[in-house]
DNA sequence: AATATTGGACACTGGCACTATCTAATGTCA
DNA sequence: TGACATTAGATAGTGCCAGTGTCCAATATT
C-alpha cells in the first residue's frame, strides 16, 4: 500500500488535480484518509480506480454518472452485478442523450423471447438487455434492414463460444482486484475489443470479395 | 416519390421542424428542392435519412459529425466504405471526447499484427481499426486485465464464422438502398445487437455457474 | 517566519445538440 | 383580393456534460 499526497496521485495517475477532485465530489473516487483538515493520504488503490474510470470512459465510452453505478456496484456487493450491467447498458440502446427510452414493440419483445427459448439461455424476464435487443430490432426495422433470425442465431452460438472462454480467462491472474471489477473490465472494456474484431473481419471479408470481382 | 412540405416531413419522420432545420444546416440531410424562396419540397427519401440519422445516433451512440462522415460516403461513391467506417470508429477508442488520441503501444501493435497473422486475415495496414484494437489492449493492460491469445483468438474465430453470414444477408432484401447504406447499417447498427446477445450470454453463464455453486 | 500544498466551496468554460425567435417571402382559402 | 398560416434562412439562447480556474483558510515544509 503506497502512500501518497494529491500531488502525486495527480502524476501517477496522469490526471490534473481539479479533475481528481471533480471525481472526488462526484463520487467516483472514494475520499483519502484525511490527516487534517488539508491534507489526506491516497494510496495506490487510488490509483488503479483512476486508471478504471478513464479507461471506462475512453475505452467503454461510458459518461461518469454510469461510470459511478458501474463502480457502486463493484464496491457494494449488495448490488447485483447484472443489474449494474443491465443499467449501463441503457447507454447504447435509446436514452443516449436525453431520448426518452421508448418501449420496444411488442413483435420485437416476442421475437427476442423466441431467440432466447432457442438458444435454451436462462436470461431473466426483466432484464434489461432483453429490452435492448427488442429496440435494436426496432431501430433496424425502421430503416427497412430487418435481421433474419439465420444472423441473429449465427450470433448466439458464437457469443455462446466466447462466453465460456471469458469466463474461464476471468480467473486466469492473481486475486489483486476484487471478482466483480473484473468481471465487470471483462465485460466492458473488451467490447471494443470485441467490435474492432469484427470490424477486421468485414474489411477482410470484403477486400476478399472485391479481390474476386475485380480481378481484372 | 412522395413529394411533401416541411411540416408533413416532421410529422412522418417524428422529428421538430427545428431539429429538421438543424440537419439541414449541419449538412446531414440534403436540402430539398425549392419551390420559391420560402418553400421546398421534401420527398420519402428524406424521411429514410432521418429515420437513418435518428437510428446512427440513439442505437449506434455516433455523435453528428461522425454520422455526418458517414451519410458523405455513403453519398458520395469516391469515398471508399472502410475509410468512412474507420473514422467512425475512432469515437470508442480514444478521442471519445477531446482526449486526444495516444498512439498505441509498439508491443500491442505487434500483437495485433500477429493476430491478423494467424488469422490469414487481410487489413491493410495503415487501418484505423489495427491502431484501435491496439488501444484497447493497452487500456485492459493498464488495468491488469491483460487478454490472452487464446481469447482474442476465439473472437477471431467467432467474428469469422459471423462475418459470412452478414455478408450473405447484405444482399437478401430489395435494392431500395444503395449497396453502401446497407453495408453501413449492417456494421453499425448492428453492434449494438451483437453487444446485447454477449451481455446475454454472459448473464446465461454465469447464472448457470452461480447455480451450480449454490446448490445447497 | 516564509513558502508551498491541500481540501473544500463555488464560479466559469467549451463542446454538443438542439430550441426559440425573428423577418421577409410566399402559399392558401374565403 | 385580402387575411392568415407556413416556410427558408439567419441568429441567438438553452440545458447538459465534463471538466477548469480561482479563492480561502488550514496546515506542512524549510
């Protein structure tokens, strides 16, 4: 356990003091051990939580007031970590910026139970993803690119693939974070990994394409 | 080709008349053809741009001047997909909100690299999504959470087998969109999609896991 | 004792995505 | 033909977010 003033949490964080302190009062930091009424000592676990809140903002994309429940959660273990989850994940899917998270269709809720009796996955009925697929739908539905439920199964089975190996990866290293930080850095931040992949993966498929059409 | 006025434009598409004069000015939406000084007739396919704006940005969370981007290469033929795609991408990794974007380190460049290696995948090297997926590696690092090979392959494999199939559903429907909107929509709205099912499949394993250990 | 740092409170900034107001020109209907 | 509604275009204002900056009084440090 490192000891340390502001000053130097601000260096080896990387971060200018008026924003550890911003993070500080809102709540996304927990306070130092005051010494006084001027100064308090922060230690390298102060640090680490920095480095987290960064990364879920640049890497997740994540806004500080998710970034406070994701960490509530992780710090109460009270809280469900699906339910943390289920609430950050509000972001991607309608009440991005003040939009008012319309219900999704009732065809659409149907269509997402019916993928999930396929894919025999014990996903609670009040989830919140459910909901968001069910809208995802609906967005792509209202731009005339419906998906076929072929794709939307393709899906599955290699979501189901990667999840296990997730899972198993999520014990591999020591025992320095508590399970649910990383199960929560397991989730969230190896999204980006995960749509960057795919993304190869469509510049690939498509170069390859291209390749075939146009030789000349 | 329906042809209508402004207030009927808002009411099909759902958007204020402010919001829809905003477009306008920012350069999403295409002026519509004028009639006199103070009257321009609108048709369908500035509804579908709307519907399309609406759903870049509350389903796939783009901010204006990334769809902006987007709809000009859509638009305009000379500017190739995955440029267009690639400065999408830069939102979820870095320069999110002014940070301006660090490179990535040369080791997880390298890694990279070798991924793309083993997978036979084709990415040309200057592409933005190498230096983002780098990015993202350098940001689980810089939490401990390192990722293994063996799970990065994994969504190689997973992102391979789903990829096929995206590309054999780009061309089911009829031809009432460009070739490149419906690539554009495939990639991005369907992330979030992609992203719901992971969460699903995560909350599926670990509720059977969490089950298995509480057998009483 | 002189100087530097800190916690805490509060005010201010810049970017983003709208929203509102205003004007002059133009449709529309009685 | 005249009263009324609508619209393009320009400009200004709003609310939210994520910080930044400034001040002050209370310590540390030298």
């Amino acid at each position: 356990m490192f000891a340390m003033w502001m000053s130097e949490l601000s260096q080896r964080s990387g971060l200018p003091v008026a924003t550890i302190k911003y993070y500080l009062r809102e709540g996304l930091l927990p306070p130092g051990e005051a010494t006084g009424a001027t100064r308090s000592r922060y230690d390298d676990g102060h640090v680490r939580r920095l480095r987290l809140i960064r990364a879920l903002v640049e890497v997740a994309g994540m806004r500080l007031d998710e970034v406070r429940d994701i960490l509530a959660a992780v710090d109460d273990p009270s809280v469900s970590l699906h339910e943390a989850l289920g609430s950050a994940h509000t972001r991607l899917s309608a009440s991005a910026s003040g939009t008012s998270a319309r219900a999704p269709s009732a065809a659409s809720s149907r269509r997402v139970a019916a993928l999930l009796r396929r894919a025999g996955w014990k996903v609670s009925t009040d989830s919140a993803h459910r909901a968001a697929l069910a809208r995802a739908l609906d967005a792509l539905a209202s731009v005339d690119h419906d998906v076929s439920d072929a794709l939307l199964d393709a899906y599955v089975a290699a979501m189901a693939s990667v999840a296990e190996r997730e899972v198993a990866g999520a014990v591999s290293d020591g025992e320095r974070e508590t399970a649910t930080e990383r199960a929560v850095v397991g989730t969230l931040l190896l999204e980006p990994v995960l749509l960057t992949i795919r993304r190869m993966a469509q510049e690939n498929a498509s170069a390859r394409s291209l390749g075939r059409k146009r030789r000349s």
